[in-house]
C-alpha cells in the first residue's frame, strides 16, 4: 500500500487516540460524591439593582456577595463607584451581551462538578471553593481569579473570537479564540494548577518547560475528557503539526543548545503567546516549549507510577524530570 501524506495523518490520529487511552488519568470516580457546583451570579444580582437605590439593593445581596463588596461597601466613595460602575453604558453593554450569551450557567455546572470529583480523588482532604461569576470590563489578561477558596470567572472574558470589542481591544485571534464557553472551566483548572504548584525562581528553558507542562498535566488529571488541543489553546491541526514534527523540535533544541539557555528571548520565543514559533514557520502553533514540556510530563508520569501528582507538581528538579522521563522522541 502506498504511504500517503493523508495515509501518514490516518494513522497519526490512531496513535494520538490510542496513548491517549492509557493514560494514568483515565480514573474512575463515579465513587465520588460531592455538592453539584453552584455558580453565584453576582452580574445578576448587582445589575438587578436600581441605581437610584443602590444601598437598599446592596443590603439586600450582602452579606452573599462580600466578596466582590467589601466589608465597608457602605462609605459614600464605595457608592459613588458602584453606581458609576453599573450605570457606565460600555458596562451595562457588557452585562447585556453576557446575559444573553450565559442566560444560564447549568452547562459549567455539569463541567466543574465533573472536574471537581477528579480533584477530590487526588486531593480527598482538600475543600472545593465556592464559585462565583461577575462582569469583569474585559479584564481579559486575568479572565479567572482564585484565592481564599474562592474561585472567580469574569464571564464577559468568553463571549466568543467574534465578539466585537475583543477587535476593538486588539486581541489577536490567536487569543481571542480561547474567550469562548470551550474554554472556561479549562482556565479555572489551570488557575488551581498555578495555585497548586510550587512557585520557584525560573532558571532556563527546560524549567520554564517542565513548569508549564505541570500545569497542563493537572488538566489531564482533572479534565481528563477534554481534548488536548483544548488544554493547550491549539487548534486540531496544529496539534498533529506537533506530533508529526515532535522528532525535529527536539532536535532543534538539543542542537541549538537551547535547553538550558537562559537567554530571555531564547525563553520567549519557546513559551510566550504568539501566532508560531520563530525558527519553525508560519504553520507552527506558538509556545512549542510548552507542548513538549508537556509531553515530558506526560512521559514523567507513565514512566514512574510510583509518583504522585503533587509529588510531581512538588518537584523543583526539571532536570530529574526530564532524565526519569526517558524522552527521546524519533522520527
């Protein structure tokens, strides 16, 4: 049989599929029971107010919303702001277009509950935070906030690529893909994978790698049905550009001398947001320090059953990750 171009893609789709079915974090926790997740809708709540009473309608939300008020939201400067604030055309725009998009939030439900099993299975002693969504004013670099087990989603930050004042903002469409539903509770997953990694002064490339595959390995572990151009913000495409030309990335880092480089630029290029990556042609995703970063992980895990995932996540050692990983992909 002659061995298409289109046969090779065939057959490259039935490996992807194939590894991806043995994974370590294909578990089972149908065991599991926790609280459906409850997302608090402050949007609703605050622009359900009437500005002309805004302190009768604040009383009437707190203390359920303190966390967006404040213990002292009762000042006249904390009104003045408020009101500006709900009254601001640009705003209320905002509120308008996202109830529309978001009537209801029953779907991210089903999806954070279902993640949130998964977290409990590793992390059996941890709380699950509460859940909260506002209206954010494009604060897209941050679309997501956590801390004090609260977990914040700003969802005027996924209202589609198309959405109108993403171009007005200038997000590239390279970002401005990502700011839709696909991709919320991924971004609340991979804030926990932040929070829940050790932080450390980055040294070089293989540790800026190494760091971001961690946080993207926590995403298999908790959104293990997630598709993995999903979890890395690619398209179907450029993840099979990935695995078909894995053997030459890897060798262009090892001949370049690039994996313990700590030249700024070296590190940018291999792990900023971009539309490819310089040195590989248009038709490569950006951030291809990632995805092998990633795949190191990935081989970390399957090649030491033994470790745990916050014992991995826990490792500072990039270098040991990388030689008990036995990486070392060929064409």
């Amino acid at each position: 049989m002659k061995f298409t171009h289109l046969t090779g893609l065939f057959f490259l789709i039935i490996l992807i599929s194939c590894s991806s079915q043995k994974s370590r974090t294909d578990v089972d926790v149908s065991g599991i029971e926790i609280r459906e997740i409850e997302i608090n809708r402050y949007e609703e709540a605050l622009f359900a107010i009437d500005p002309d009473s805004l302190r009768q309608g604040l009383k009437k939300i707190d203390p359920r919303y303190e966390i967006f008020l404040g213990p002292e939201w009762d000042t006249p400067r904390n009104l003045t702001q408020l009101k500006a604030y709900i009254t601001d055309p640009k705003i209320r725009e905002l509120y308008h277009d996202t109830k529309e998009k978001y009537p209801d939030l029953n779907f991210l439900s089903r999806e954070l509950t279902k993640a949130f099993q998964h977290y409990k299975y590793y992390y059996p002693e941890k709380e699950i935070p509460a859940v909260y969504s506002y209206v954010s004013g494009l604060h897209y670099e941050h679309p997501v906030e956590y801390g004090k087990q609260v977990l914040i989603i700003g969802l005027d930050n996924y209202l589609g690529k198309d959405y109108p004042a993403y171009k007005k903002l200038g997000i590239p469409l390279y970002k401005a893909r990502l700011m839709s539903r696909e991709y919320i509770a991924l971004d609340c997953f991979r804030k926990l994978a932040m929070m829940q990694t050790p932080g450390y002064e980055t040294r070089s490339l293989l540790d800026e790698m190494i760091l971001q595959g961690k946080f993207l390995y926590f995403l298999d572990a908790m959104l293990p049905d997630k598709a993995d151009h999903r979890k890395i913000g690619y398209t179907q495409d450029e993840i099979l550009w990935c695995h078909a030309h894995e053997a030459d990335i890897w060798a262009f880092l090892i001949e370049n001398d690039l994996l313990y480089s700590r030249d700024f630029q070296s590190i940018k290029s291999f792990i900023s947001d971009a539309p490819f990556t310089k040195g590989f042609g248009n038709d490569s995703p950006g951030r291809l320090g990632v995805w092998v970063g990633w795949q190191i992980v990935r081989k970390y895990m399957e090649k030491n059953p033994g470790v745990k995932l916050q014992q991995m996540l826990d490792n500072k050692d990039a270098q040991d990750i990388l030689m008990h990983s036995g990486y070392k992909p060929s064409k």
